[in-house]
C-alpha cells in the first residue's frame, strides 16, 4: 500500500486529532521530499495574532515522520520510529499559508537500510522549513529520529 497524502491525512484525523483540527494537512510526498501546509485561523493562533508555535511544530514534523514512515513501509522490515530530540528558530510571525518542507527522505532511507543491516538502533536529523505565502522563510525545525529493528 503506497502513502498518499489522502491517507496520511486520514491518519492524522483518526491518530492525531489536534494536528488534523488545526489544519494541518500534507500535500506532497515522495521519495525524497514531503510538504506540508497550515494556514493562520482562529483556533491555532496565539495572543499575538500569529500561528501559535506548536502548531508549526506539528506540521514540520508531519513533514519529517512521514517520510519515515514511508521509508520503513518500503524496507518491508518492522522498524520502530520515535523522536528523540528537536529544536526550532523561528524569523517572522507566521500568518496567512505556512508551507513547511522536508527534503531528507534519502537521509533517512539510508538510516533504516543501516538498521536493518546492524540490528542497532539508528538516529536521523532531519530539517523542515516554513516558508509563508510571499516565499519568505517564517522557521526552521530539526528533529531527531530514531529507528531500530523490532524483533
């Protein structure tokens, strides 16, 4: 079964209601990249009038953790995936359509290959990138993942 955005969105909306709530939907995915968008409403903003930090979060990170999940559905290996650690910076007040983008699918494809092969644990950063509508860079998130072999 491929991940499609349809059924990554639906997954979302049944395993991640808070995401899905807030907006936060992925448009695109392939091997190496995945985007994900969020747009400024009222429920996800916070008292300053722009996205609240949290829910960028959630969408930079859908843009990472699915390009883990995809990468472990075509290894055909049962892998195990958590965050292990994260960090963000951010440049200007999100508002309007959030876009953010992860292109480290090949980074992590080969982080799994490596769990598979070890048997040990492997850990990932991968990089998500929030642009609004104008083009502008709105914040920059990293997270840590880690993979290991079940079993």
């Amino acid at each position: 079964m491929k991940l499609t955005p349809k059924k990554i969105n639906l997954f979302t909306m049944m395993k991640l209601p808070a995401a899905w709530f807030c907006g936060v939907r992925l448009k695109e995915i392939s091997e190496q990249a995945a985007k994900v968008t969020v747009r400024h409403r009222w429920i996800n903003q916070n008292p300053f009038n722009s996205m609240y930090f949290a829910v960028q979060a959630m969408a930079a990170e859908l843009s990472t953790g699915a390009l883990v999940m995809q990468a472990i559905q075509n290894s055909n290996a049962n892998i195990s995936m958590l965050v292990a650690e994260n960090n963000a910076e951010f440049f200007k007040k999100a508002t309007g359509k959030i876009t953010f983008r992860c292109e480290d699918g090949k980074l992590i494809q080969k982080k799994i290959t490596e769990a598979i092969q070890t048997g040990e644990g492997q850990t990932c950063w991968m990089k998500s990138v929030g642009h609004n509508g104008e083009g502008v860079k709105v914040a920059e998130f990293n997270f840590k993942w880690t993979v290991k072999k079940k079993g």
